[in-house]
C-alpha cells in the first residue's frame, strides 16, 4: 500500500484540530497525508515537550497528561500552520513574504 491510500483510510477517524474546530481555513484545506503526518508530529510534541515541561515545573500525574494534550495540540495546529505556509510560499514566493513581513511589522498589504 502507498502512503496516499494508508492516509486516506486513516484521516478520517483522526480528531480535528484546533484550529478546523474555530474554522481557520489553513486547518479545513488539507490533504489526508498532511493531516496524518501532522497529527504525528503534534502528538510526538505533547508527548515529549508536555512530559518536559512537567518535570521541569515538578507538576503531578495530572498535570502532566494536561500538558500533554495540551503542548499536542498546540503542536498539530503549529503543522497545519507551516503546512499553509509552505503551501503559499509555492504558490507565490514573493507575495507570501511580502505578506509575512506585512503581518509582523502590523502594516496593511497595499
């Protein structure tokens, strides 16, 4: 079997993002291989950075699985958003940067 078709039977049964759930278009427009992967990497980041961060902060059992969902999802919006990123910088280079330094710098894109 080929990465696409295992993605296509495997996104639909994955729960949305944050993101997709306060309809943010970067988190609805995805392909089922982008959902997998980033669903991945956002539970590897909870799992790791969530697990960090509470032994750092000498937190309980408790707060330690809330870290964790927490820093997951948070990592799999963060994939979405790269995705969406990566997506638009194929599409126009020049125009993605353009409104990147737009956005940090607060100035309207003219």
């Amino acid at each position: 079997m080929k990465l696409e078709e295992i993605s296509a039977a495997v996104a639909p049964y994955l729960p949305p993002a944050v993101g997709a759930l306060m309809n943010l278009p970067y988190a609805r427009s995805q392909t089922p291989v982008q959902r997998v992967v980033s669903w991945a990497v956002g539970t590897a980041v909870g799992l790791y950075v969530g697990g960090a961060v509470a032994e750092w902060l000498a937190l309980g059992p408790r707060a330690t699985i809330a870290a964790g969902f927490l820093f997951g999802a948070a990592g799999y919006d963060l994939m979405l958003g790269l995705t969406a990123a990566a997506r638009g910088f194929g599409a126009d280079p020049m125009g993605s940067v353009r409104g990147w330094l737009s956005a940090w710098l607060n100035r309207s894109q003219s």
